[in-house]
C-alpha cells in the first residue's frame, strides 16, 4: 500500500457514542409505553429517524426532533408538553456527556502520526462534532477534519480530491460497513472495518465483504500490524 492519507471515523471509532444513544433511547421507549410496547416505539422512532435524515442530517439534534415527532405521532397528538421537555432534556443529557476515548486510539494515532497525514472523517452534526473532538484532546493529530453530510462515493472522492491524493492512496478505518467500508473501497481507496459492541439500526448491512484492499480488525490496536 502506498499510503498517504489514513482517515478515522470519529463516533464509535474514536470514542463511545452509540451506547448513549442507546440508553436514551430506552428511556424514550419507557415514556411512552402507555401508547404502544417499546418494540412498536423503537420501530416508528427509526422510520422516522430515516424519513428525517435528508431535512436534518445526522447527529444529537437530528435525534432530538425526530423523537420529538415519534411521541407527537404515536400519541395521536396528545402527548403532553412535560413529556416533550423531558425529551429535550433526554437530549441535552447526551449532548454535556464526556468524551470517553476508546482502548488503544491515542497510541494508534501517535504512532501514525509519523509516518502519515490523519484526518477525521465523519457524519454527523458540525458544532457537536467539533466539540467532541476538542474535549477529546485528540485534535492535534489530526491534520484535516471532515464533517461530512453523508458517507457516499462522491462524498469521499470530494475529500480525496481536496487532499490531493489518489483513492488509493487513502485509507478509511470506521465502524460501520455501510458508511466507512464500502463507499471507500468502490472508488479504490482501502479500509479497514472494527466493529463496535452496539451499531444504530440505520448502519447495519448484511453483506460479507470480500475485497483486497480490506481487512476486518478486533480492535483499534490492530491496525498497527498492518501498517
């Protein structure tokens, strides 16, 4: 591999974000239990979760409306205004959450940082992305951050043309096969995929990927085996 240019995804890969999510989620389900199981919730949240993306992108306040919207629905309009505020709160809770750095990510970086450009690339919402970075005390790594508003092929070719390189000599390590692998690997890039414990239902894919230019990791620590 001539490698110029490794990329990281940010959230799940740098450090935890979906188990908070997660948990309030649960709590979200447990709120509106007097109108439909939290199963029926945990389905109409994520519809409209989807339906949602293009009008609000992705991230904490994207989140925040969209449950907004499933307890409004699922309630037939009768949810009251304490239960709305307490959703606002369920979301500025996660928001004032500390950054909790994976096993193994500050080594992995210092390391790489000799030998190649880092850059961040990630979905999500532009100030609480940039804030998560600075708590995390990990943005002198980095010489380019990318908040992107999807994850597609034109998405990474934009930012592959932006740093002057040629897909293959970029790289992309992230969580999800969806966002982080495939795209990259379609325009010629390599990628390598290490899974987190917990993976929001719109990132999961079934498909087994068979690539050359892909590896599947356990963990962060791995990549340093490879490169």
């Amino acid at each position: 591999m001539k490698l110029k240019v490794i990329a990281f995804d940010a959230d799940d890969t740098l450090w935890d974000n979906e188990i908070y999510f997660q948990e309030t989620e649960k709590k979200f389900f447990e709120l509106l239990e007097e109108y439909l199981p939290q199963h029926s919730v945990a389905r109409e949240l994520l519809q409209i979760e989807i339906k949602n993306i293009p009008l609000y992108g992705y991230g904490i306040k994207a989140f925040m409306l969209s449950m907004i919207e499933t307890a409004i629905q699922v309630s037939d309009r009768t949810i009251g205004i304490s239960v709305i505020e307490k959703i606002i709160e369920y979301g500025q809770e996660i928001l004032d959450k500390p950054i909790q750095k994976l096993n193994g990510v500050e080594e992995v970086l210092s390391t790489l940082k000799e030998r190649y450009r880092l850059v961040v690339a990630t979905k999500g919402d532009l100030l609480d992305q940039e804030r998560k970075l600075k708590k995390s005390g990990l943005i002198d790594y980095f010489h380019h951050t990318e908040i992107m508003s999807e994850k597609a092929e034109h998405d990474y070719l934009k930012l592959i043309k932006h740093l002057d390189i040629a897909p293959a000599e970029f790289m992309m390590i992230g969580n999800s096969i969806k966002s982080d692998i495939l795209p990259v690997l379609a325009i010629g890039g390599h990628a390598f995929h290490i899974p987190y414990h917990v993976t929001w239902g719109h990132e999961k894919v079934e498909k087994n990927v068979d690539h050359p230019n892909f590896r599947q990791l356990g963990n962060i620590n791995e990549v340093l085996n490879h490169l």
